[in-house]
DNA sequence: TGTACATCAGTGAACGCGCGTTCACTGATGTAC
DNA sequence: TGTACATCAGTGAACGCGCGTTCACTGATGTAC
C-alpha cells in the first residue's frame, strides 16, 4: 500500500538517468531511425526535461558516443557468441562475418550510428584491436590459427582487416534491392550472406602472397 | 566594350543553373562536408535565391539525388580508366579496388552522399548491374575471365558482390587511426591499400566452391 | 519588323519548425557536527 | 537524533539559429500573328 504512490509518481531524483538516455536512444533509432536522434527527442523519450541531459553529458555528441559504445559492445558480444558452436576453422570465418551482418541487419540504425561517429573520429572504437576479447582479435587470432605459425603477422594484420572491410561493407550493401533475385535463389538472406562471404576474393585469390 | 557590361552583370536568367546547383554542391561538400549540404547553402554557393532551386528539383531530396548520380559517374569513369593500363588480369582485379577506394579517399563527402543516399533507397544506384559500360559490369567480366567458362553466373555474381562490398568496406575505413603503423610500414596509403586487397579471403579460401 | 502575350526562371520576404544549448531556479539527497 | 548546509540532479522557459518550403511578385524570353 505504501509502496503504491512511490511507484506512481516518478521521483524526482531518476537515479539512473545517463543509462536511461541511452536506452531512450537505442529506442527511437529502432523506431525511428538516425535522422530522428536528437538530444531533444531523446530527452522527450526518457520522460525528462531538455535540459536533464546535460547533467550525464557534456553535449550531443557524447550522448552519441555512449550509444555507439553500447552497439559495438553488443556487436562484439553477438560475434563471440559465435565462438561456442566448435566447428571447423574454416567455417569460423563465415560465420562470424553472418554474425556480423546479421547484427546490422537487427539494428540498422544503431549499425549506422555507430559507423558515423567513427568515420566521424576517423577511427574505430579505442582498443578493439587490443583487448584480447574483442571481435577483432577474435577475427585475427582465427587467422593466426588457419595460416599456422610461419605466416607474417603483417600478413594476418592485413587479412583480418580485409575481412573486417569485407563485413562492413555487406552489413551495408546486403539489404539492397538489386541483390533480391539472387537471394531468392539462393534460399533466403542468410544463404545469400553466406554465399557472398565464402566468395570473397575467390578467383583473384593467389595463394597467401607475402608482404615482400 | 559593349560585351563588358554583359560580363559584370549576371543576367537575370543564368542559363544552365541546374548544373550550377549540382556543381555548388559538390564544392559545398569539398569544402565543408556533408552535414553544411543544405538546400539553402547550395543556392547560396550558387549566388541565387533559396527559392531558384524549385525551378530545377522538386525538393531538396531530388537535388541531392542529382549529386550522387554525378558522383556515380565519376566514380564510373575513375575506375573505367584502370582497363586501359593492360595488365595481366589477376592485378587488374587489385588495381580496380585501389581505383576505387582512391576516388572515395579523393571525395569523402561526395562518396559519403552517394552511398548515404543508396542506403536510404536501400538499392545502387538504377542500371549499374545492367549497363554494359558500368563499372560493376567491368568487375564482373574481369572475374568471368579469370575463372573461366566453366564457372556458374552464380558464382560470378557472388565474387562480384563480395569485391564491391570488400571496396566499399575499405573505402569507408581505409582513413582509420588505428592502422597508421601499419601503413606506414608497409610504405604508404597505395601499398595499404594494394595489401589489404590482395588479402582478400587470404586463408579462408577454400578454392573454388560452387553454390550447390 | 513590330507588337501582344504566354511562359519561363528568377526574387525576396515570410511561414513554422525543431534543434542544441543556457539560464536561473528548485526539490531531493547526503554529510558534518 | 536533529539540524544546517553544500551539492546534486532535476525543471521549464528562453535564446538564436538555420532549415525546407511557399508565396506573390517581376524581369526576361520566345512565339503567333
């Protein structure tokens, strides 16, 4: 009984409004899209004055910032998931990259938002190429595993930044129209991503051509 | 004499403005990047009111469609002058990819209008797979010939898929922070480029695998 | 060749809008004594 | 345990801004006779 108007009326105090705004913004860009992401919208979203924000962040664009911090957090963990099915190493590899584009596929617009600010910045997010659990070492350390040990790091550096070009532009590319009767003979969308993957570089390939 | 008058006052019907409009445009995005690209701003480069456009494109939507397709041309052509350096057919391949990344590297905002715009439809640009001349069409005939007559369309078609998407992945990330040092070493943004597309499917390749 | 008139391609002022940000404020919370 | 007070996290009104678009208009051009 006590406890019924505390849960009717909102308190003053949010008390965990910085994740609330995040959450506010993850939402409308599910409903929305990227052109609806304003500070304002977000705010209005979250149930809260325009001004409340800037108590969490400096500005919009740090408001950006932590949402592209949540997605690619989300793309790295829907990535490492992959990981648990043990099949081949060969079949590693595609299947991160379906993991990868599929996750742009769920969320487009976070997708989008995400590779704006990088562009943006002219980098990707800080120490995706370091911290050992991330994505991308993921990528590079199946590399490693499928070239064995006499292969250059340059050349596994190289490889996995390929691949990762390779997946961003089908995380792009892979809902156009032009793509629709091939994916319909293929048997669906995934069989489409699949094809496309497995056919990267396939007849310029030359072997494992060594950075001289 | 008399044609000096003529020279120094505008005449009050400029001629070709709808050209002129792409072409403000264009340096608008040169200059100050996409976000400055209103239609405001282009009637302003263009010396005209913001009502003269109207006369031109429906809506600002119609005029920016006009920049893409300008920019597609372009691109077109860029990547239509590597045929005639007649190397052997294997680089070509990497040569076409470098020719690509390199426009998008010379026009970042252009590039990035292009393909917001393609998203945004969520389809290339109309006829790019059919016109025989187009870019794409090139690709894809290169890769007929490296593989032979024995090889399904299919195939072509998805190896053609993965380059463009490979490129544009590429093109979009190759100004990234986080591979200076290995540009660097591997002697400059061409070599960066010329390595990361030679590894193309590097290790994961598993020869020639035709869709069932 | 001249003239009337329709059409074309501009002007410039105005519209309403949503935006990011700032401001003075106030209610709630935590802490020192 | 109570109280004074600093600090924190909200409010809501207001700022100036540039935007896309519309409107009534006007100057220039082309054409029919």
């Amino acid at each position: 009984m006590s406890t019924a108007a505390v849960a009717d009326t909102r308190p003053y105090h949010h008390g965990d409004l910085r994740r609330a705004l995040v959450d506010a913004a993850a939402r409308i860009l599910e409903r929305e899209g990227p052109s609806a992401l304003s500070l304002r919208a977000v705010a209005r979203e979250a149930g809260v004055s325009p001004a409340a924000p800037y108590h969490h962040f400096k500005d919009k664009n740090e408001l950006l910032e932590a949402v592209a911090h949540v997605g690619w957090e989300a793309l790295g963990e829907a990535m490492l998931e992959v990981r648990q099915n043990g099949t081949d190493v060969q079949t590693l590899m595609t299947e991160l990259g379906v993991a990868y584009v599929c996750f742009s596929q769920r969320h487009p617009a976070l997708y989008r938002v995400m590779y704006d600010r990088s562009r943006d910045k002219d980098s990707l997010p800080e120490g995706m190429q370091d911290k050992e659990d991330s994505a991308y070492c993921l990528v590079r350390e199946t590399f490693r595993k499928v070239a064995g040990p006499e292969v250059a790091d340059v050349d596994i550096e190289l490889a996995t930044i390929a691949a990762w070009c390779a997946a961003h532009g089908l995380a792009e590319m892979s809902g156009f129209a032009q793509f629709n009767p091939l994916r319909e003979a293929l048997g669906g969308d995934e069989a489409f991503l699949r094809g496309v993957l497995s056919h990267l570089g396939s007849f310029g390939y030359r072997g494992h051509e060594p950075v001289k």
